[in-house]
C-alpha cells in the first residue's frame, strides 16, 4: 500500500476497468485506485490465487467485488478469450490499462533471438491485442478510455535493458496511432510513462541508498516516487475529466528524462 489519497471522479463509478498486471507493484496500486472510485476492476497476473489477497483487501475496504484470472498475457489467443470471458460476464471494459511487463536486466550479448521475442511479447505486443479485443464493445458502449503504461529508461538510453527499452518505446508509436484510428469512435488511447518507482519487485533486487541517491539527483524533484503518482495520472486519463486528450504520453518521472550534462 503506499497511504495514496486520490480525487474522486463520478466518470469512473461503476465503470468496468480492465488492469492486465494488475497483482502486484504498479498494477496493484491501479486496482485499489479504481476501486475506490466505485469502478468494478478486472485484473490478471501470472499465478493462479495471486490475487486473492488483493481481492480481499479491496472488499475489506468496501469496494466492489474485483474479478482477477490467472493469465499469460504472452498467450495472444487464452488473453484474448480471457478479455471476452469478462465482457460477457460483466459487460463492456470501459476503461483498459495495459500494464503489464517486467524490466529484468539483460546484457546485449546474452540476448538470443527467442529471448528477444519475449520481450517484446511480454512488454509490448499483448498491449495492442488486449485494444483490439476490447475496443468493439468500448465502441458500443460510446466510448472509453484505453491507458497504455510506458517507462522513461528508453528515453534516457538506459544500459542492460535493450529488449525492455526498445518494447517500452514502441508505445509512443501504438499510443499515436490508435488514437488516430479509434479517436472516431470516441476511444481515447494515452500512455503515463513513470519513471524510478519504488515497488516491492524493486526494493528486493535493485534499491538501496545509493540508487535512492542517484535517481534524486538526477531527477528534478527530489522525492521517491511511488506507485500513488502513477495511480493518480492513470485514473485522471481514465475518467471523462481528461476527456479532450488522446495520443498523449503523460511522464510521471519527478523530471528524471530532463536529465543533462552540465558543461
């Protein structure tokens, strides 16, 4: 939990949203956000009770009942089934957050063909098959809103991270477009693109206070950010509020990417 407080947006009360990653770190934080705004959440991870606890956590705090699955977003055709599994079930998603991927760290010379592929796979291509799933009915339904989650490492060029890096920068290029294809039926496609967020996943394998150090000093603002900053960003794209904007990648990164050498 980060004790994030978040606005109320009456667009967004019992609206179904769709979170892929949504067990835990950033996706996590979504799930609690939207359900404190009444939205009923969908979400999915990897293991098969990974989001009981959740689940219950959200309950406890009087939301309404989330819905989560099990699923490998890499497996195009049991994704897609799983997203019609939940419209038929609950009604047309409203409102989807591509969240999903991880960011291990790879050397350029241990990265083989296969590897590759599964990183654009995990990072970037269920992001557009998930869109193509729902935007039929989110058309139907007049409209919604589609968020897609992005990182700042590409923008900065940041080392062992070049299959994360290159998937993580094609949605600038799948935000743009489907904007401009899905904008007539009044679909908004946007992407928040965080920057150094402490999670759990990154407090076990990559924080300690020389890292706290760096990220502060390369960044404008000189806090930590956590997953609440992401969370705000994604429910003001998400909810009606923001309703003039589409093909728009939203940095949330304390200014990190404005990083430059000083002569």
């Amino acid at each position: 939990m980060t004790g994030a407080s978040y606005t109320r947006y009456a667009s967004l009360a019992g609206r179904l949203v769709f979170i892929s990653g949504g067990s835990s770190g950033i996706g996590a934080e979504l799930v609690r956000a939207f359900a404190a705004q009444g939205s009923t959440v969908a979400f999915c991870g990897t293991k098969p009770d990974g989001g009981q606890a959740l689940v219950e956590e959200v309950l406890a705090a009087g939301g309404p009942t989330p819905v989560y699955a099990a699923c490998d977003v890499r497996d195009v055709a049991a994704y897609q089934a799983l997203l019609a599994r939940v419209m038929a079930d609950h009604g047309p998603i409203r409102v989807l957050i591509n969240n999903a991927g991880r960011d291990d760290r790879h050397r350029m010379e241990d990265v083989t063909s296969d590897f590759w592929d599964d990183r654009l796979s995990l990072n970037l291509k269920h992001f557009f098959f998930a869109i193509q799933s729902v935007a039929p009915g989110m058309a139907a339904a007049g409209g919604g809103a589609i968020v897609n989650m992005g990182s700042v490492s590409w923008m900065r060029g940041r080392p062992n991270l070049v299959g994360y890096t290159t998937a993580k920068a094609g949605i600038l290029g799948l935000t743009r477009t489907l904007a401009r294809e899905l904008g007539e039926r009044n679909i908004r496609v946007n992407a928040v693109v965080p920057g150094a967020i402490v999670t759990d996943r990154q407090n076990t394998l990559h924080r300690d206070a020389a890292a706290d150090q760096g990220f502060l000093d390369a960044q404008c603002l000189k806090v930590r950010l956590d997953a609440g900053h992401v969370a705000r960003a994604t429910l003001f794209l998400a909810a009606d509020d923001s309703d003039g904007m589409t093909g728009q990648h939203v940095l949330v990164d304390a200014g990190i990417a404005q990083q430059s050498v000083i002569v």
